[in-house]
C-alpha cells in the first residue's frame, strides 16, 4: 500500500475500518483478492514476484498493511527481503506481541524502510522501520493515516484522505464511506508548495502527490476497504478490492466476508 486511511475504535461494533490504496509498477505480477489455498485462514492479494502481501486478513482475528517509506537517507540492506512478506508472517505467527517485539530489536533491519499496521481489533500497532532502525508504537484510538512517511505525517493526500474518513465516521457513514472513497479516486495533483521533499526530484513529487496515480507504467493498482463487525454474533472481517491497470483503468473487483474464529 502506499496510502491508508482507518478509523480505530477498539470498543465499538466496527473496531476497524480501514481503505488504502497500493500504488505498484504495472507489469508486478500479482494475483487477486482471494483465500491462499497454501496458508489456511488467509485472504489477501498476492505479489507474484516475492510470495508477499500489501494487505490481509487472517480468520484468528488479525488484519495487516504496509507501505514503503520513501527516505533517501534510509539505505536499504543487501540484499534485502520483500516487506510483502511482513504481512504474512505477522498473520501468521501464534504469538503476535512476541513477533513484533522481535522485529523492532532488529529484525526488521533486513527489509527497506516500511509502515506496518498490524492488530486484531483490540490492539492496533505500527512497526516502522526508518533512516535510524525500528520503532514500534500502540496505535491510539481514533482515524489515522499512513503514507510514505511515518504515522499521520501531513502530506496533502494523506490529510486529504483521512479527514474525508473522519467526516464519514463522525456522520455514521460506515457503510457508505462516500467522502473517503471520493478521496482515494481524487487524481489531482498537489500544489507545489505543499509537496514533501522525498529526494525524487520536484516532477516526481509531483507524479506521486494526487491520492489515485494514474500512469502507463506505474500507478494505482487497486484500492482496497476492510471493516471489522462485532455483534451478539461474533466477528467477521469485510473486505473488497477495486483493481485498475495502466490509465487508471477498471479491471474487476471483488467482495469477501471472513467469519473470525479466534484461538481460545
């Protein structure tokens, strides 16, 4: 993902909702929203090129995303795995706090820099790995966002999109998401002078700067929205992915529900 916005609210019916979108090279291989036959429990899409994931969802309960930090200072190891695979791995593992515990003392140094959002609608943390090595928080109840820069840095997409968010939470429009949805389609560009520093050169900013990228050969791939449900008859994960192709072009989505079977 390279942009995300989400509402936690960890004693509510709807402790997460969340959208993003994954900004990637067109040609990436990757296969659609769907269960991994080769990880029970698992729904997620699929980079075919590295085996890993920008976002999922695990039957236990957990959801995760990740974004790329984009720092010029921050010089990735070599050679370096695929933070895709973060999301399984943190899907997967029995013992989460353990996991993450372990990947701030120093294993996450093996990737490039990375956002990683990870909980189980009770708890909600992000794991970043930045130019000094790692850090990892508890995420605050509320609506946040998460670009190419650490938790709710203000770059205009980002405070674009996660105040549409916040107007459809503090409206009840759970269900609809309709200001937050128009946010992640918006395609222009930001003004200059509100545009980060990155070290990609001002006409990069730029290309990089409207919420949805469009581009012949790279862009916005899918846009993705996840809700947590609670009720008296237990949880389940909503998820949905909307795809395009080079132009910004539609090219199919898909809807899925989860019924949550947690350990214990």
């Amino acid at each position: 993902m390279c942009l995300i916005a989400f509402h936690f609210a960890p004693d509510s019916a709807r402790p997460i909702t969340l959208i993003a979108n994954r900004d990637e090279v067109h040609s990436r291989p990757t296969a659609p929203l769907a269960a991994w036959p080769d990880a029970p429990g698992l729904v997620a899409g699929r980079d075919l090129e590295a085996g890993g994931t920008w976002l999922g969802i695990h039957r236990r309960g957990r959801f995760a995303a990740i974004t790329n930090v984009r720092d010029p200072e921050l010089i990735p190891p070599q050679p370096s795995e695929s933070r895709g695979l973060l999301v399984r791995r943190g899907l997967e593992t029995d013992d989460l706090e353990a996991w993450l515990e372990c990947q701030s003392a120093g294993e996450a140094l093996r990737y490039g820099g990375f956002n990683l959002l990870i909980g189980d609608g009770k708890r909600l943390w992000h794991l970043e790995r930045h130019r000094h090595g790692c850090a990892l928080q508890a995420v605050e109840a509320g609506v946040h966002g998460l670009s190419n820069a650490s938790l709710d840095t203000p770059w205009p997409k980002l405070v674009q999109v996660r105040n549409a968010l916040a107007e459809d939470i503090a409206e009840a429009r759970h269900a609809s998401l309709a200001n937050a949805r128009q946010g992640f389609l918006d395609r222009h560009p930001a003004p200059d002078a509100s545009l980060p520093d990155t070290g990609v050169g001002l006409e990069l900013e730029r290309f990089l700067s409207p919420a949805f990228i469009v581009g012949d050969d790279y862009g916005t791939r899918a846009t993705s929205e996840l809700t947590l449900h609670r009720d008296v008859n237990g949880e389940r994960f909503d998820i949905s992915e909307r795809r395009f192709g080079p132009g910004g072009r539609p090219q199919g989505e898909t809807r899925l529900a989860l019924t949550i079977e947690r350990d214990g």
